[in-house]
C-alpha cells in the first residue's frame, strides 16, 4: 500500500509538475503575469508567495493550474493592462496553452532515452518465444517450463512469436495442450492444463481465455545519447499512434469506456510497476505523460484543448468570446470532466475488486 500511494504522487506529481511548467515559463517569456502555480486542485494546502506569483500545494491531486492575470472569465472584463493574458496577440496565447503538452511530450522523451541510456531498450527475439517470467503454482512451473527457455509448437502447431503462442492458448481455457520447449540442446514437451482467466475486451465485455503463466522474455541493449534520444521520439510517436486509435474506437463505440483508467487505476499500475523496479516505473511514466499531454488537447471546455477551441473561435469571429460564453462552456466542460472521473474511477474500483 505504501508503494502505491509513493509511487502515485510521485508520478503524477511530476507530471502535473512539468506540465504547469510548461504553461509557466512560456506565461513569463510572452510577459503575462502569473499569479499562482499550484500542484492539485483547492482547497490549498500550503502556498508561499515569492515576487508576484503565489506557489502552492492543494489539496486535491488530479492535476494542477497555472492561473494567469486576466485568463478566467470570473476575472471579469480586461482592465487593459498589458500584462493580462487576454492582452496578448491570439498566437501568443495559443503557445502559452500548447506550452503544458509540449512539455510532456519532452518529458516523455526524456525519461525513455533515460531508460534506454541507463537500463536499455528492450529486445525482443523476432524468431523465438523466449519465456520471461513464470507465475509460482502457475501450470507452467508445474510442467518444469523456467526462464529462458523457448517455446517451439503449441499442439504440434508451431509457434514464432509470443502473440501466435498466446493466441494459441487463450483459445483454450480450461483444456489440455501439448506443449513443447527447448532449453539449450534439449527439447521437452508436457501436456498441461491451462487456467482460466476472465479478461476485458476493447468493448467492455468479459473473455474467458487460457493461460499457463509465461510472460515474455526478452533482452536489452543499452543506447548511446543521440541513439537513445532516436529511439525515444520513435517510441513517443508509436504510443502516441495507439493513443488516437485508441480514442478513436471509443467516439466510434468499437472501444468501451470500461477500458479507460482512471485516478484509482493508475494509481494500481504506478503500485505494480514501482515493484518491478525503477526502470519500470519510469517508462510507466513517460507512457503515462504522452497521454497526458493528448488528452489535455481534447476540444472539452477547461481543457487546453478547449481554450485552444476559443481561441480558433476569436481568430474566425475577429473578437473573444464573451466572458458569458466563456463562463458557461467552462461549467459545461468541468461537468464533463467530473463526469468522466466519476465513471472511470467506478470502473475502476470494479476492476479492482474483480468486478
């Protein structure tokens, strides 16, 4: 539990964190004055003001703001001061906005070239199934199946990859197959039972699928600076990829929302990888701060995305929106948004307790 509750704030702590800065930094570079950086939502914890801005800790955890002389339409009308966020040329005020996920993407980049430098990318074997882990009292310690041994045929079928061996005991819960290992020179094979496992598909509904208890082995090769960096934007765009397909199944319907995690479901990723050690844990987060950074640019109303929806609306229209229209599409959007936790956190806490 506490590993959990560490591991939770210190991912998403530093995330929120880098976020903010970002807002913040191109805020001070364009001259807007920033009255308050806050890490989590109010009420405040604590808080010290140094200059004209008010550094502070709230109280609740699931993101944070950097809040900008003027931004908010409960600041009222523009008083005129050059300084006021409004003030600013459109363009200005869109880089300010895009500043926060662009500062997750460079997170994100950093922390995977980090990981590749420190621990390596991983390798996966392109022609063998090469076994990683084995669960205890799993059916495949019990038939003699270790670490590092590879898997050749699945039912005299044989198998080239992890997903074809995986495909080919999922297919069978609860039955017996034959399979066949090699280790070094020697080749074994066992007729074992395969456990049965309930499993969530993309559309929300219930799987029952075989397992033996392998995991994929792989191994791994440490990367020079520029190498690391390379392979860190690549591996940013491919999450990035599988993020929009991702989002795309759920507008479609083809994805359920009982497959999106939330507050409570990261929180038992973070916990579970922190375990694994802190490699893991840092490509957790780096996965973690790209989707960060796309879903803040989702077109809902209090989201960056939404303020970049304003500010396309002030170019088109020649003048902002009303502080009114303003208003009442943030009151919509944080109802969404409530919503969204709301839901999400229920399927979580489902999941978690085998629902």
């Amino acid at each position: 539990m506490t590993t959990t509750v560490l591991s939770t704030v210190f991912v998403l702590g530093v995330l929120i964190f880098v976020h903010e800065l970002g807002h913040f930094l191109v805020a001070k570079w364009a001259g807007i004055k920033v009255e308050r950086f806050s890490l989590g939502f109010p009420p405040k914890l604590i808080g010290k003001t140094v200059g004209e801005t008010e550094y502070c800790i709230s109280w609740v955890p699931l993101g944070g703001y950097v809040k900008m002389a003027g931004e908010n339409p409960e600041d009222g009308e523009p008083t005129g001061d050059p300084r006021e966020f409004m003030a600013k040329p459109v363009g200005t005020r869109a880089l300010v906005i895009l500043a926060g996920p662009v500062m997750n993407y460079v997170a994100a980049i950093v922390l995977f070239a980090g990981v590749f430098m420190i621990w390596g990318r991983p390798l996966v074997d392109p022609n063998n199934v090469v076994v990683g882990p084995v669960l205890a009292d799993s059916p495949a310690v019990k038939a003699g199946i270790e670490t590092g041994d590879i898997i050749v045929a699945v039912d005299h079928k044989r198998v080239s990859s992890f997903e074809e061996m995986a495909h080919a005991i999922h297919a069978r819960p609860g039955e017996t197959i034959e399979v066949v290992w090699r280790r070094g020179e020697d080749l074994y094979s066992a007729f074992i039972r395969t456990a049965v496992d309930t499993v969530k598909t993309t559309a929300g509904t219930d799987s029952i699928v075989g397992r033996i208890g392998v995991g994929m082995g792989y191994g791994s090769e440490r990367l020079n600076p520029l190498a690391a960096l390379i392979s860190a934007g690549g591996q940013t765009i491919e999450i990035s990829g599988a993020m929009f397909t991702f989002l795309g199944g759920l507008v479609s319907g083809q994805v359920s929302i009982k497959m999106v995690s939330g507050p409570v479901g990261i929180a038992k990723i973070a916990g579970d990888v922190a375990r694994e050690g802190l490699n893991m844990l840092l490509g957790f987060m780096a996965v973690l701060s790209v989707n960060l950074a796309i879903l803040n640019v989702l077109p809902i109303p209090i989201l960056d995305g939404g303020h970049l929806v304003f500010l396309i609306a002030e170019k088109l229209r020649g003048r902002p929106l009303t502080l009114k229209q303003r208003s009442i599409a943030q009151q919509v959007g944080l109802a969404l948004l409530l919503l969204l936790i709301v839901t999400v956190t229920y399927h979580d806490v489902l999941r978690l307790f085998g629902g």
